[in-house]
C-alpha cells in the first residue's frame, strides 16, 4: 500500500475562483510532503485546473453521474470532470445518501464509471447516529461496501474508501481515535473476506470533524491512510496544519484483523 498519507478536502455547495486562487498561493509557496487534493463544486473544476497544476494540490469533484451521457438535465458526467484534469471524485457521500436519496446500487455504477474514466473514486460510507445506538455499524457498513465488492472486483484496489460516521460530519466531534481504528479494521477486513483483496490495497480514509487539533492523534492511529476533511478545508492554514499532521505520520501502516463489529 502507498505509505503516504492522503488528505481530501470537501469544500461541498461553497468556495469561489477567489477562494481557489487563494489555496494555490499558499501551496505554491509552502505546502507540506503529503499527498492532498481539493474537491470543489463541479463549476471551480476549470479554476482548480488553472490554478492548483503548478502545486502540490490536486483537485477532483464531489459528485458524479451513474449515466454515461445523454438527456440527464443538470448530471455532470465523468468524462467531463476527468476533461478538467480531476484525478478524484466523491461517491456517495452521506448528503447526497440523504437528499437525493442514492442507493448503494447507484453508488457501485458511479464508483465503476470513475474508474473507467481514470478518476479515482472516494466511496462514503458511514452509519448514522440511530444506527450506531442500535449496534448496526457493521451490518450497515456491510451493507454499503458489498454493492461496491460485487461491482468492482479485483478493480477494488484501486478506490479510497471514506469512513464518515454520519453523527460525527459537521458536528466538531470527531469520532475517538479508538473508534475509528477498530472501525478501519473492520472494513479492511470485510473487504479482505469478500472481495479477496488484501485489506492492506486499499486506502480507508477517516471523515468527520477533523481539525488541525484531532488530526494527529487520528492519522498516528493503525488503518488510517489519510482523512476526509470538509469545513476546515475550506480555511487555508488549517488544510496545510492537517497536511502537515499527515505528512510527519506518513509512514507504513500495519492493518489489523480480525475485527468483528455488530
Ligand atoms: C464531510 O462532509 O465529508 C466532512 C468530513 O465534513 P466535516 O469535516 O465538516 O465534518
């Protein structure tokens, strides 16, 4: 597995060219050694492309369509994010989970058209509030991830997965350290058993709350290959402290196994 920490920043329905142009100052002057991409609403794609190219960011999109092109008013396919030179797009993300009702099914179509596209897709998942205090993180894990095993196959290895606890995105609190080891451990371990594929091919990232404070103590933690960061990627200095926090614990990960969740 790539030792390198990864950081994703979510910049969801915000950010501005402006805004754009300001990170890639910063990182043209002064980025930390870790791996990092911006992903911005689909019409900063063109800004990101113009802007981040010459820096160590890169960029991708949050969404894409499970149709490969034709009258889908308002779909962005993608063919035309990967145009913008996008190397990553979210699939799945627990909003789009909940506004626009997407199914796991859906969710499996889109992750294969990025790949066949050459984008790598970041597939969501996470259990939300209720779920955990039934004890159904692992069902709903489960759940979420098959579709994902049975589309892809051996093309599994080359997706991130994002693990974002529903109750922890947006709220400041992060899930604790403990919690998000044992979890990634659990996933890795589902997709060892079902998919064959080493648990260690594929990068699971930790989503939810995530500040230059918590991350830290988040990427030192065993099975985590980077985080999902959504509010505080949209203030510079903050992306770059996280960054910063990836790149000292940058290291090779040791997975876990064995790990069994209710
Ligand atoms: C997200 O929505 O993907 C996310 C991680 O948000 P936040 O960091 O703001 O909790």
């Amino acid at each position: 597995m790539n030792s390198s920490k990864l950081v994703i920043g979510n910049w969801k329905m915000n950010g501005s060219t402006a805004q754009v142009r300001a990170f890639a100052d910063l990182a043209a002057q002064d980025w930390p050694g870790c791996e990092a991409a911006l992903c911005v609403p689909h019409p900063l794609l063109p800004a990101a492309q113009a802007a981040f190219g010459a820096t160590p960011l890169r960029w991708g999109a949050q969404d894409c369509s499970a149709e490969e092109e034709g009258a889908f008013t308002g779909e962005v396919s993608v063919r035309m994010i990967r145009e913008f030179g996008a190397r990553y797009v979210i699939v799945g993300h627990s909003e789009r989970r909940a506004h626009h009702a997407e199914t796991d099914g859906q969710i499996a179509v889109k992750a294969q058209r990025a790949l066949a596209a050459g984008l790598t897709p970041i597939v969501c998942v996470g259990e939300n509030a209720q779920e955990r205090d039934g004890d159904q993180t692992g069902m709903v894990l489960r759940r979420q991830l098959l579709q994902i095993v049975r589309a892809l196959g051996r093309d599994l290895g080359s997706i991130v997965v994002a693990y974002e606890p529903v109750w922890a995105i947006g709220s400041g609190d992060a899930a604790s350290p403990g919690i998000i080891e044992h979890t990634h451990g659990f996933i890795a371990d589902m997709l060892t058993f079902h998919a064959g594929t080493p648990a260690s091919a594929v990068r699971i990232l930790y989503g939810g709350s995530v500040n230059p404070r918590n991350a830290g103590a988040i990427l030192s933690r065993r099975n985590v290959a980077g985080v999902l960061v959504g509010g505080a990627s949209l203030v510079p200095a903050d992306l770059r402290e996280i960054c910063k926090a990836a790149a000292r614990c940058s290291a090779p990960t040791a997975m876990e196994s064995d790990v069994t969740l209710q």
